[in-house]
C-alpha cells in the first residue's frame, strides 16, 4: 500500500541551519548537519518524486540530482518556501532554523569588550506560517527536537502548526541525531498513529520513514 505515492509528486524540503548574523563575521546558529534532510531527499527522488531543497548551512554536500537553493538567513528561507509553497504536494520541515535573531545587525565587526548584551526578536516560523496556508491535499512533515516532555511537545507541535507528520527526535542523547550518521525517532501523526524507528543510518531511515508517510496515507485518505 502507498508504494507510488512519492511518484510525480514535488516534495520540498528545508534542510540545515539557518544563520542569524550579528555583524560582518558573527552570526547565531543551530547544530545541524542536513544529513537527516539530505537523506529524506535523497529518498523522495529514488521513490520517483521532483525535490527541491531550500538549505541552510550544511556540513555535507547535497545528494546528486537534487535541486539545492541556498538560504542562509529564516528569513531568506521563508521567502524561498513562500515562493514554492503552493506547487508542493509535500512540504518536510527538516531545517534547524534558528528562533531568534539579533534586533539590529551591526555594519561593522563588534569590537570586544568587557560585556555584551544582546537583544534578539524571534524569527518568522516557516513551518508554522505554511501550516496557516496548506491546503488539505498538501501533506506537511515537521521535525521536533526536544530534550524533556518528548511525547506531549511532539504531539502539541503537530497540532499547533497544523501538520499531518512530525518525526520527534531525543536530542539529549549522543549517540544518535545532531551530526550523527545514525538516528532513532518517533514518528507522530495527526490521525493518532505512532511509529517507533530503532536506531537506523540516516538514508535508511528516511527511506522507512517516506515509506510510512505513504503508507499511512493510503490508509486514512
Ligand atoms: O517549534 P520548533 O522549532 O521546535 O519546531 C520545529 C519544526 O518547525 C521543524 O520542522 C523546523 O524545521 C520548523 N521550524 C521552522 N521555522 C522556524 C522554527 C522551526 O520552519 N522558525
């Protein structure tokens, strides 16, 4: 069931970390590598689908035959999904995007000091602000990385920014996820379902991950 479902369709993907830059040579970031988002799109094109990714900084070079789109800043990012948003049959949330930015950037470099404050203002969520627009035949993924409460945070981002996926990852082990070749998730979905994933290599976990996505669709659809 829901073998072809990826086919013909147009997934986009975020994938790595956005920077928020401070002045010429600061920015704030996220830990992130895109290899867990890399690999989805890596997967999405295998099962026959036309995938764009909207990246942020990575550690590692996209997979050949994907689209790239280079998107430094959330706000770089939001424009880019804005703009192709509305052609995607699935959207997967995979960024680290960073949740705040400095207030103002400074035009030159910030000289040191004895101490520096800084005042940040959040930045626009992208995933939440596409959960706003969807329509009910585009299919929405998130990631939530979360370190307490997993189970209640995972199932209160699916519902507050109106996803039908969030795969959950445990961020406060080592061993598996932030730069890690390997991951072990959670995945939610908005009809109540729930799929463990053991501790996996990232490319075949995405791969069983769209398979479940497919999978799950044919059944509730
Ligand atoms: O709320 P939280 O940051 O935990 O949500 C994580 C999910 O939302 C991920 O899928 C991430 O890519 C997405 N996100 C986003 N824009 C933001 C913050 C998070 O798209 N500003």
């Amino acid at each position: 069931e829901g073998g072809s479902f990826f086919s013909g369709k147009f997934v986009l993907l975020t994938v790595g970390a956005t920077q928020e830059p401070l002045d010429p040579v600061r920015f704030l970031s996220n830990r992130s590598s895109g290899k867990m988002g890399f690999a989805l799109a890596e997967a999405a094109l295998r099962r026959g689908a036309r995938v764009v990714v909207v990246a942020g900084a990575t550690s590692v070079p996209p997979p050949p035959g994907v689209e790239v789109r280079r998107a430094l800043r959330t706000e770089d990012m939001l424009h880019a999904v804005e703009e192709l948003f509305p052609a995607a049959d699935v959207f997967i949330a995979a960024a680290a995007v960073a949740d705040y930015r400095p207030k103002s950037v400074a035009l030159q470099k910030i000289k040191k000091g004895n101490r520096l404050v800084l005042e940040l203002e959040p930045t626009p969520d992208i995933l939440m602000e596409m959960g706003k627009r969807r329509r009910s035949d585009q299919v929405l993924v998130g990631f939530a990385a979360e370190t307490e409460n997993l189970e209640a945070n995972a199932r209160d981002k699916l519902v507050r920014k109106n996803l039908d996926f969030l795969v959950l990852n445990d961020v406060s082990r080592a061993d598996v996820g932030f730069e890690a070749d390997e991951n072990e998730v959670v995945l939610y979905d908005r009809w109540g379902g729930r799929f463990t994933f053991p501790r996996e290599d990232k490319r075949v976990l995405a791969d069983k991950l769209l398979e479940t996505i497919a999978a799950r669709l044919a059944a509730v659809r």
